[in-house]
C-alpha cells in the first residue's frame, strides 16, 4: 500500500559544454548565454548516443552559438553535479565542461536562448548564475592565466 509517499525514479543524466573565450588586448571575454528561465550560463548539452564528451560540447557549441572557429584548452576538463526534479523523477545531472577558444565574434543564438554576451571575467563573474558555473569560471581563468594564455 502507498501510503502518500511517492515513489520518484532517479535518472542518470550526462552533458558536456565548455566556458568559451576570446582574446582581446591579451584579455579573455568570456561567452554567456541567456536562457528563457531568466539565467546566465554556458552552452552546454546532453550527450548522445555514439558521441563522447569533446564531440558533444563541440555540437552543443554549433547548435546554440553558430561558432565553428573552436580549439579546445588541452588538460583542462571540470566536472558539475546537481539534482533536479523532471516530471516524477528525480534527475542527477552530471556536466563536463571543457575550455575553448574562439576568434568568432559573431554569435548566431539558437531558440533555447534570448541572449548573449561576451564578458570580461570580473563581469562574467558577476553575471553567471549559478555558484556552481562561477567556481567552474574561476577555475578556467585561473587555467588561462597558468599555462601564460592571458596576462590578466
């Protein structure tokens, strides 16, 4: 007998996206999309099938910004966990995000976002939503700043 309690399934969810950046003056912006739920984040999606982690942020960053132009930061890859509710369930989201530099400027933005900006780190900082994308931020700047890829 269920006596009130529901019963949730737990899902297993994977995505891949990457903090992409281009060079200005030696200084990186940073690329943020706007989401219709109001925030800041950046592209990223779930994996499909047949593909791995690099090929499904590489897509993901095609399909919501139009940019083609992209090199991935090798040794740079961080790991984000979060749950959420989706229907009855209870998901357990799993993101990989890598580090990718662009000379793209242009962004063509797909129907799951109403807006962009490309952000020095201080600003991006500020403007990214969730305190999970921010450490992710630090992280990849931090990266940038080690291996000499920006002076800031």
């Amino acid at each position: 007998m269920n006596r009130g309690k529901t019963k949730y399934r737990k899902i297993l969810e994977r995505s891949a996206g990457a903090i992409v950046f281009r060079k200005e003056n030696g200084k990186a912006l940073y690329l943020l999309l706007h989401y219709p739920a109001g925030h800041w984040d950046f592209p990223k999606g779930n994996i499909e099938k047949g593909e791995n982690e690099l090929k499904t942020a590489r897509r993901e960053i095609f399909e919501e910004t139009g940019i083609t132009d992209i090199e991935f930061i090798f040794g740079f890859r961080e790991k984000i966990e979060y749950h959420y509710r989706k229907g009855g369930n209870l998901v357990h989201k799993e993101v990989i995000f890598f580090l990718a530099k662009t000379r793209q400027k242009e962004v063509k933005l797909s129907y799951e976002h109403i807006g962009y900006a490309w952000l020095r780190y201080e600003d991006a900082l500020k403007r990214v939503t969730y305190e999970s994308s921010k450490q992710v931020l630090r992280k990849a700047h931090e990266y940038l700043k080690r291996i000499g890829e920006i002076t800031e």
